[in-house]
C-alpha cells in the first residue's frame, strides 16, 4: 500500500528558497500592499504645500495636503500541470521523480520567466536609449544615466548589466583595481558589484534580458525585441508583487487523472512602475533582435 504524501508539503521549504535565491528581481518585491479585492490593490500618494513668508503679527499660513490613490490591477496569471506516468518513473531510475520536475520547472521556466517578465515590463516606462557599450565609455555613461536617478539614494537603486556591459567595466581603463588571489584556493574574482555606493547585478542568463516576449509558451523573446545593456531601477519606483504561487504534487491516487503522478503549478502577481516616479527606471538598448 501507498502512503499518500503532498509533496508539496515535502518540498515546501526547498521551492521557497530556489524562487527567492534564484530570482535577480527579487529585491524589487513589495512585502505589504493594501488590497482592495482578488486582483486589485492601492498604493497612496501624498503631495503638500511648502513654506510662505511668516507674518510677525502672528499666525501661520495654511498649507495644502493632497491625497490621492492610484488603483494597480494584477494581470500576470500564469499556470502548468504536468502528468508523469508511473512507469517512467521507475524506467528513469527516478529522473522523472516529483522532486526533479520541480527542480527543473522552477529553475529553468518558473524563475527566468519571472524576471524575463519584470524586465520586459520596466522596459516600458521611464526612458531609454539605444548604445554602444565599450571599456572606454561605459564609467562615463553609467555614471551620466544614474545622475537624474540617484536622487532616490544610491542604497535604493540597483543597475542590472549585460555580461557585455560588465565585461567592459572590468577591463575600463577609468579606475584602478587591486586583484587578490586567496592563498591556497586560486579564486580571482574581477566582476563590478558597486559603483558609488549603487549596487550592481549581472544578469549573466541573456535569455531573460529583453525589452519583450512572447509568453505563449513559456517565455521566448518577441519579434522586434531588443536586447538590453544594461537598466538601472530605483526600488521605490517599483512595485512587483507576486499574490500567490500555488504548488501541487499528487501520487498516483490522489487524484483522477491517470496512474502516475501530478503536477500543478500556479504563478500569480505582476510588476508596476508607480504613476509619479516613472523617472526612476532608465533602459539601454542594443540593436533589435531579428
């Protein structure tokens, strides 16, 4: 006899971390919304009057406050089941096994299709311009895109590069850099994680890092697309919210579709530039994608 297991119990904790250690947008996530129903959540924005001139005859003046609430819709639904037969569970010597599919699924589609999503999406807001990137300009340029941004505070924006982008900041002639090989292991590491005080993020899977795609199956990237050097972000600009992701792992009966095991999987959120902050996310293009 079978015990019935929910393997997504088992493998709950191991999901939550791929998904979270995997994804290069997760520091855009927002831990609280204010909900209004299923698929709908506010997001509140104050504006106020500044100083007048003070009378000495006593009294103050009588500042302005204004609020207002833009409503953000989720759009992002996003679903798979996958049916392994029992025997070919067993004739794989256990490739096709729950925790294998998970592991693949999750890493190979759920995860860079997430941030292939969010990506695209930041594509569309702020500015944009089409560069060629080299050792020699590409301090300079960074430096002059993330001017207008860093008023947000160089702790609150993160640059995503190319490897392109980031082999060109390794090998800029603009900087000195001191190498430190470790004693014993031989671990040279040249890579740009920071530049004044503004973190940067290579986003070393090209397949994620264009301006659209076609999400029919799965994710590849749409005709026209254009390949990104690199985008700098200001996370209070954004808002990227995932409501739920539902997982689900069945032994042959616990459910009636077949002698074999089942898969379901459920990703549902969506990523937003806020109305008032659209200066905040800056894209560099390549040339298009034929």
């Amino acid at each position: 006899m079978v015990n019935a297991i929910n393997y997504a119990e088992k493998y709950q904790r191991e999901l939550d971390q791929k998904l979270t250690q995997g994804l290069l947008t997760a520091e855009l996530e927002t831990p609280n919304v204010n909900w209004l129903d299923a698929k709908t959540f506010k997001v509140p924005t104050v504006v106020t009057g500044g100083y007048k001139a003070h009378s000495r005859n006593g009294g103050y003046n009588r500042g302005s406050v204004e609020v207002t609430h833009k409503t953000y819709t989720l759009d992002f639904d996003r679903d798979v089941e996958f049916f392994v037969d029992r025997a070919d569970v067993d004739e794989s010597n256990q490739a096709a096994s729950a925790a294998n599919v998970t592991n693949v699924f999750t890493n190979e589609q759920a995860i860079p299709e997430t941030d292939a999503y969010r990506f695209s999406k930041l594509a569309t807001v702020g500015t944009s311009a089409d560069e060629a990137i080299t050792s020699d300009n590409v301090v300079a340029t960074l430096k002059q895109r993330l001017l207008p941004i860093r008023k947000y505070g160089p702790s609150n924006i993160i640059i995503y590069v190319s490897s392109a982008v980031m082999d060109a900041l390794e090998q800029s002639t603009k900087f000195t850099r001191n190498i430190d090989v470790q004693t014993g292991q031989g671990v040279i590491d040249t890579r740009v994680t920071a530049m004044d005080g503004v973190q940067i993020k290579e986003v070393w899977d090209s397949e994620r890092f264009y301006t659209a795609f076609d999400f029919t199956d799965g994710f590849t990237p749409d005709v026209g697309a254009k390949q990104i050097n690199y985008m700098i972000v200001a996370k209070p600009a954004v808002i990227a919210k995932a409501k739920y992701n539902s997982v689900y792992l069945f032994q042959p009966g616990q459910h009636t579709q077949g002698d074999g095991y089942l898969y379901q999987n459920r990703m549902y959120g969506d990523l937003f530039v806020m109305a008032e902050k659209t200066d905040g996310v800056f894209t560099s293009t390549i040339a298009a994608v034929v």
